[in-house]
C-alpha cells in the first residue's frame, strides 16, 4: 500500500518541506497512519510569505466581482466533495460523521458564500470637514499578508473563518493548520481554492511536525510583511503569541479558549434544559471552544434536572465517530486523554461526585457529568478540553451569574428560561462575548460577531466585523483649490 503524501502549497506549487522531513498524520480512534506531511520549518514560512507578498498588490486590485466569483465556485466545489470531506473530518479530527462532521459540512459552504459578498462590503465613508474646499473621505483597504493560524477540533470552519474574509477583503494569506489537521483544516483550502481559480501565492498553506509551530508562527510574527495575524488555539498560545505580536506592533485576532457557562434558571423547560445541557457540553466529545462546561442549576429544579441529565448522559453512545449513533468518538490524541482522565481523577480524589460517566474506552472518554467538585482542581480552574460538564447548584439567578463570571474565561454562555425578557436581562450581566438566551452556548453563524471577552480573547470573526479586522481605515483629502498658509 502506498501512503498518501500531503506536500504544502507555497506559491501556487506543492511543495516539500526546506529540509525534506515529513510527519505522520494520524487517525485519533484507530491510531492508524493517514497520511505522511511536509514538516515544514521557519525557511518554508518565509518563501510564503515572500510568496504572498508577491501575490498582493494584483490580488488587491481585483474587482471584486472577480473575488465573489472565486468565492463562489470554492463553495461548489467543497459541496461536491462534501462527502469525501466528512470522511477526512472524522479520520483526521476523530468528529463524529454523522453529528459534528455533517454539521461542519452544512456550515462552511454558507460561510464560503457570505464571504463572496464580503468582496462588496468594505464600504467607506464621506466625512464632513471644516476647511473649505476639502472633500475627505475614510477609505479601507486590504493590509496586506494575513498569518492564519487555526486549530484542529472544528478543523473545516475554523481554517476557512480564518482564510475567507482576509482573502475576500484583497488580502493575501499565509495558513498554518494544525499538526493534527494538516489536510481538513488547511491543505484542502490550496487543493479547492486552486481549483476555483484564485491566483497563485494568494493562498498559502505551510504544514509542521508535532511540536514545531513555534518558529512558524515566530516568522509571522517577526517578517514585517506580515500585517495582521488572526489566530484560534488555546490562551496559553495566544498569550504567547500576543505578547511577541505587541513587540512588533502588529494587530491581532484572539480566539482562545472558554470554560463557558450554561444558566439553567427554575423556570426553564426541563427536558429543553436536559438536551440542551447534553449537547452543549458533549458535542464533539467536548472538544469546541464554546462547549458549556459549567452547569449552574436552580436549587428549585436540580434535582429533577441532573437525575435526567445523569441518565441521558450514561447513555451517549461512545465509540467509532464513523458509525451512525455515535455521540462521543475519541479524544484526539494519547496526550488530551490522559490530560483529561487526570483531571478527573483528581477532582473526584478531592471530593468530587460522578453522577455519570468517567471512564476511558480505548482511545474515547465517556461523556461525564461531575458535581461537588473542587474550585481549587484544575477541572474547576483550567478549560478541559474533553466530554466532562461539572454540575453547580445556585439558589437564584444573581448567585448564577456571579459563579458564571467567576472565571478568567469569557468567550460563550447561555441562559436556558421560559421568560425572554428575564434572559435578556441577565444576558446583559455575563462576561462573555457571545450569550444565547434559552439556548446553550454552542452556536455560530458565519455573518455573527463571533470573539470572547477577558482570556478569552480579543478581535472578532464574522460578518461586518470582519471588515474592521482584516481592513485599514485610511483618511484622504482632496483639496479643490489653494488655500493661504501662516507661512
Ligand atoms: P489546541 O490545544 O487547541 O491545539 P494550541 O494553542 O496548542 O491549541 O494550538 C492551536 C494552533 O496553534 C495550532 O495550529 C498549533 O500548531 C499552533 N501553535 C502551537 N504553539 C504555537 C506557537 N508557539 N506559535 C505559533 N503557533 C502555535
């Protein structure tokens, strides 16, 4: 059998890595060998970013038409090869075929299409002047090379998020994807928008070896031709990479990390709050930025509610993500699972109670709903990324916000009640950049505001947003006449 060899996509070309090494891609449930990939170093980042430099100033001066129509024959193209598509989502992410690979499937098309109008949106202003005979305008223009680095759980929406609106707004982009996601979340982009027509070095992609993202993303950070850098990962990175970008003066978007937030108040709908609760926290085996991590339940209704939740939790079939049925499929790598089984143990070693769940399967962990545990474990303090809810009870809305904002977090909540206006009021109450009022927090429209408050981030994705991020504001005059100078 011969192994696939993903190559990375630099200038228009495939291409190996500068010093020839290669890494393997891995299925996280069967731990299966994928593919080989370039294992790229700082020198392949470079020649990317020579290479979209070089792109930029035609790709900026491209009518806009143009783009939309690129945009557009890049969403047909991801539609024919959807399924293809959802079969490398759930070999090279582990997301279960039928719930989180569909669902990014359905998702990214649209987002593809939204970013073909993007090409018509960086609307300028008009604005009034005092000196007489000045027409002054606030035009936007692209900035240049865009660094896009993504992560591997929602592989699919996240490199396209952080490709699309830079390269609709006339940007050019330098991808670097995740280790675990080198095709799905970033070589398929070179593969598809190549096919749609856009012009070589606009689009770039560099590949890694596990554990040398570092000069990378150092080469981003540092090459000044790099103007604006959007990043999704984890705090710990971003922090990092935020801290190196403050040196260099260059402009970032954060999506980080969350250890959001689910109000269940005493008037919400129980079963709705059941498989809300159910679906926010285990999606993807809890592996999405906005999974709902903390349950905060009214003491009115928590008994009722976890005796439910326990059992709908007991029974989410755990297993092969490629089977119909699967709810939670495996942790995506040896490393998340241990990560994730310490953390469990030792919260329950402090006193935590497991009301369902807590065990490996092989490669998977089971979804699992904890009470009583203990602020001062690091399930209690840290995101943990895997299929684990804690379970809190509050007496009263008020308690329910101050423990939801009790957290360095602030990306996603939600507020499950029967009473909208009572929702929209609390709503305004929470730390955290996005809130869904008798919903969970899990939820995301290409067109929506989509970013995090505190160490949750900075920047926003999405829509009308997206112009500001990837744009420069640029004042110009245009004087009619002369005017006198004091000298
Ligand atoms: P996660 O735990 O979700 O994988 P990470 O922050 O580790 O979060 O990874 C998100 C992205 O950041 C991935 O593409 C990863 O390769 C990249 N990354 C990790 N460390 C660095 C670094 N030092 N510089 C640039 N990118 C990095």
């Amino acid at each position: 059998m011969t192994t696939t060899e993903y190559r990375q996509f630099i200038g228009g070309d495939w291409t190996g890595a500068s010093g020839g090494a290669t890494f393997e891609d891995l299925d996280p449930y069967s731990g299966e060998v994928l593919a080989k990939a370039a294992a790229g170093t700082r020198e392949d980042a470079r020649r990317a970013v020579e290479a979209a430099s070089a792109a930029f100033p035609a790709w900026s001066q491209t009518p806009p038409a143009e783009r939309q129509r690129i945009f557009l024959a890049a969403a047909d193209i991801l539609d024919r090869r959807a399924d293809e598509v959802v079969g490398l989502l759930t070999r090279e992410t582990g997301c279960c075929a039928y719930g989180f690979g569909m669902f990014q499937m359905g998702f990214v098309p649209g987002l593809l299409r939204q970013a073909a109008a993007l090409a018509y949106s960086p609307l300028g202003q008009i604005l009034p002047s005092d000196l007489p005979g000045t027409m002054a305008m606030g035009l936007r223009r692209p900035v240049g090379v865009v660094g896009a680095i993504f992560p591997w759980n929602a592989a699919l929406i996240l490199s396209a998020r952080g490709i699309a609106a830079p390269l609709a707004l006339g940007n050019t982009v330098v991808a670097k994807p995740s280790e675990e996601s080198p095709f799905v979340g970033g070589l398929l982009w070179g593969e598809i928008f190549a096919e749609a027509g856009l012009p070589d070095g606009v689009l770039n992609v560099v590949t890694h070896a596990p554990g040398e993202a570092g000069p990378i993303g150092q080469e981003l950070v540092e090459n000044p031709a790099v103007r604006r850098i959007n990043f999704t990962g984890s705090t710990t990175t971003g922090r990092k990479l935020a801290e190196a970008a403050g040196r260099h003066l260059k402009r970032m978007v954060l999506e980080l990390g969350g250890d959001n937030p689910l109000l269940v108040l005493d008037d919400a709908d129980l079963d709705y709050a059941v498989d809300a609760s159910a679906f926010g926290a285990y999606l993807h085996q809890g592996q999405i930025c906005m999974s709902a991590r903390r349950l905060l339940v009214d003491r009115r209704i928590a008994d009722a509610y976890l005796d439910r939740l326990a059992a709908k939790t007991a029974g989410l079939k755990v297993g092969d993500p490629a089977e119909a049925g699967t709810v939670i499929g495996p942790l995506i790598n040896q490393a998340a699972l241990d990560n994730v089984e310490r953390r469990v143990r030792d919260a329950v070693a402090g006193g935590a109670k497991v009301l369902a769940g807590g065990e490996r399967v092989g490669r998977c962990f089971q979804a699992t709903l904890l009470a009583d545990v203990p602020p001062d474990s690091e399930l209690a303090r840290v995101e943990t990324f895997g299929p684990v809810a804690t379970v809190e009870v509050v007496d009263g809305p008020e308690q329910a916000v101050a423990r939801a904002n009790d957290t360095a977090y602030g990306l996603a909540a939600g507020i499950l009640t029967g009473d909208p206006d009572r929702g929209l009021a609390l709503a305004d109450q929470l730390q955290a950049g996005i809130v869904h009022v008798n919903d969970q927090p899990v939820g995301d429209e290409p067109q929506m505001p989509f970013g995090g408050v505190k160490d949750s981030g900075w920047g926003r994705f999405g829509g009308q947003a997206a112009v500001d991020e990837f744009t420069e504001l640029k004042w110009v005059t245009v004087q009619s006449g002369t005017h006198p100078f004091p000298f």
